[in-house]
C-alpha cells in the first residue's frame, strides 16, 4: 500500500491539559479503523489534518488518550455505555482503566507484548454503539490498570 493508499480516520485527541485537538490522521496500520488487532503502537510523532483547516503535529506525550470516531460531534443526547453488562463475546482482555482525571471506562485490548511494553494501546469500547470506534489510551495518564476477564475462544 502507497502513502497515497493509506486511509484517513477521524481523530479526537484528548491532551493531558484537557484540549480537544479534532482532525484527520493516517490510518498505516488499521488498527485505528478496528481493522486490525493494533500490534504496533501509536507512533510518538503524527500529523494531523485538523477539522478547521491546516495541519499540526501531534506528540503522543502530550496526549491522555486519542479516540477514532465515527462523527466529530457524537451524539451528546446518547448515554454511552462505559462497562460491560456481561462477559464480552469476543476474543481479548477485559479491562478497566481509570484515568488520573478520574475518568473511568472498560474495554477489550489485544493480549500482546506490545500492550506490555508500548507507551499506550488500542483499546475497543464496550459500547458497539458509541461514537468511539477505538481508543488508543497512553499507560502514564492511568492510575489503575483491572483485568476483568479473559476470552481466548468463543
């Protein structure tokens, strides 16, 4: 696939100062499409083509966590669900994350070294209707890391 193949998704950054940076970046793996299980990190460097107009560049170590998203604006009359009614259905771990902001959400990730080793991971919401599609969420804004629950079959 060319530089000129990759896809673009739509991005939220949420920045550890509370910013919103919202725009367009380069989808080289697909994991931030939900194409791919999301081996491979964030890298710590990305630009951005911005909603407004222009383009910027994001540093990952500014970042508290970076949402793929279907629409910019959400659905700010929906009620997102945050955590998981029952053992999820399909394959990976289930768990929780609280953010130093307090901030506290559930979801699937990939069981892999890289979720050991990488500054951050993918993370898949609980919820099939949010606005989220996949977090990728940085480990040094987390204050408590659960594992739920673990489904290696179906």
């Amino acid at each position: 696939m060319g530089e000129k193949d990759i896809p673009l998704v739509k991005a939220v950054i949420h920045l550890a100062d509370k910013t919103l940076v919202k725009g367009y970046l380069k989808d080289s793996t697909g994991a931030c499409s939900g194409q791919a299980p999301g081996h491979a990190p964030l890298p710590e460097e990305f630009q951005l083509k911005l909603v407004q107009g222009g383009r910027t560049t994001i540093c990952l170590d500014q970042a508290k966590a970076v949402f793929f998203v279907r629409e910019f604006e959400g659905h700010p009359a929906y009620n997102e669900l945050k955590f998981f009614k029952n053992v999820p259905e399909f394959r990976g771990l289930w768990v929780r994350l609280r953010f130093a902001d307090n901030e506290v959400t559930e979801g699937l990730v990939h069981n892999s070294l890289p979720l050991l080793m990488s500054p951050g991971f993918f993370l898949k919401p609980p919820d099939p209707q949010s606005n989220n599609k996949m977090m990728y969420a940085l480990k040094k804004h987390l204050v408590d890391f659960q594992v739920m629950g673990l489904r290696s079959e179906f």
